[in-house]
C-alpha cells in the first residue's frame, strides 16, 4: 500500500510515520509514505501558497494550482486517479469501517489543508472523500492524515502479525475490549483476577466477553445500540 500526502510540512509527516509498527512496516516493504511539499509547486516566484479570500473575512486560504499540480504528480506517477481524501472538520467522523474499507486500495492520497482551507474549486476537481477525525477544530490536516494512516495500515495484511490482528477487533462488534493484564500477580496491594490464572480457556472467553459488555455499557453506552449481542446477552444487560 502507497501513501501519497500532500502537505506543506512534508517533515512532520515523514518523522510522525517512522515509528513502531508503522516504520516497522515501511522498513519491511509493507507500506510506503511519500510526503510531498506542496510549496515545491507553486509558480510565485515568493513561493507564495495562500491569497486572501474574496469575500473577505479572516485567514487566508490555499490557492487551488499549486495543490492540483502536486495532486496531477502523484496521478502521472501512478497512471490513475486514486481515492483523495481532504482531512477537514466538515465532514463524516472517520470510523474503524473506513479505515478497512480504505485498506483495500493499493495507492490513496491524502490532501491537508491550513489556514483557514483550501479554494472550493480544487477540491471538486480532485477529491474523493471528506474525512474528519472528531468534532474538535485543529490547525491543519497532518495529524489527521497520520492518524488515518496509522488505522489504515494496520488492515493492511502483513502489517499487524496474526498475534496482534486476531486479539485488537475493537469496534469491530461496536464492544470495547476488556481488560488486560501481565506480571507480575499481585501489584500495588491490587491482584490479578482469579479466572484469568485458572487455565479454563472457556471461563476466561466468558468473563472477556461480559468485560466488553460492562465496560462498553459503562464508558460507550452509545455503541451499545449497534453492538452485535445474542440475545441471552440482551436479556441480561440491556
Ligand atoms: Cl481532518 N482537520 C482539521 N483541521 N481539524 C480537524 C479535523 C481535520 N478533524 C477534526 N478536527
């Protein structure tokens, strides 16, 4: 899978996705993330990128040629038109769904914005998707774009190992996960509880399954509507 991000501050992505799991899985050819500086394209001759809006008002927004011309060099790379996602607070609230449903493409480009957005007519020209990552205003798009990354990728088989993939389905039947816990059995006069040490794999599945269950109840009661429940559980809980 390709990440093309365009974005005037090609460093913070570059150093934000070099970590971990992510740069694990760029070092081993899973992944790659080409950050490109929008600011390398724009024909001022100040290396200007933004104006002020007509209309007036306040901020200044991004001019529309040189964020086509960084998106058409990502397009002339490739040989298509991948799904572009602009990273902005007016839109859907990114989900877990998405970022498997994005996981499926082998190239997807994400566009930041800064200041105060980017001319309306270069997003009708080039954008796929509008994708928010909560309703809270941040000051542009690369913390979401990395955010999204991060989620994406890890859908990405060969990314996560099969240890990691199978135990981390969070959301995916809207049930938090439980709790977990490691050495050592006793810790700050708190011990682990008992079942977990009783090697009866069947009453551990058990007592995970009713921890998602009250947990979600207590700290996501909203998920609860849609979370995939038999009906002994609805029975019991709701
Ligand atoms: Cl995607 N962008 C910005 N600038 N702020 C946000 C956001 C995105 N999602 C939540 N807040």
């Amino acid at each position: 899978m390709h990440f093309h991000i365009l974005t005037l501050f090609p460093e913070m992505i570059e150093r934000g996705l070099k970590y971990s799991i992510i740069g694990r899985a760029v070092q081993n050819g899973y992944l790659t993330v080409h950050a490109v500086n929008i600011r390398d394209f724009t024909l001022d001759r100040h290396k200007k990128v933004d104006d002020y809006p007509y209309g007036g008002g306040a901020g200044m927004v991004m001019q529309a040629q040189p964020v086509y011309d960084a998106w058409e060099s990502v397009i002339k790379k490739i040989g298509y038109r991948p799904r572009t996602i602009y990273l902005t607070p007016q839109a859907v609230v990114f989900h877990q769904r998405m970022a498997k449903e994005f996981a499926q493409d082998k190239n997807l480009i994400f566009l930041c914005g800064h200041y105060e957005g980017i001319d309306e007519r270069v997003l009708e020209e080039i954008v796929t998707d509008y994708v928010s990552i909560g309703d809270y205003v941040l000051t542009g798009g690369e913390l979401p774009a990395m955010v999204m990354a991060d989620a994406i990728a890890r859908m990405v088989p060969g990314v996560l190992t099969n240890e990691q993939s199978g135990c981390t389905e969070s959301l995916e039947g809207n049930l938090l996960e439980y709790p977990q816990y490691s050495r050592p059995k006793e810790w700050n006069g708190k011990a682990v509880p008992d079942i977990l040490l009783s090697g009866d794999h069947a009453k551990v599945d058990a007592w995970r399954r009713e921890q998602s269950i009250l947990r979600t109840m207590q700290r996501r009661p909203d998920l609860l509507a849609h979370a995939e429940l038999t009906d002994k559980e609805r029975k019991t809980y709701l």
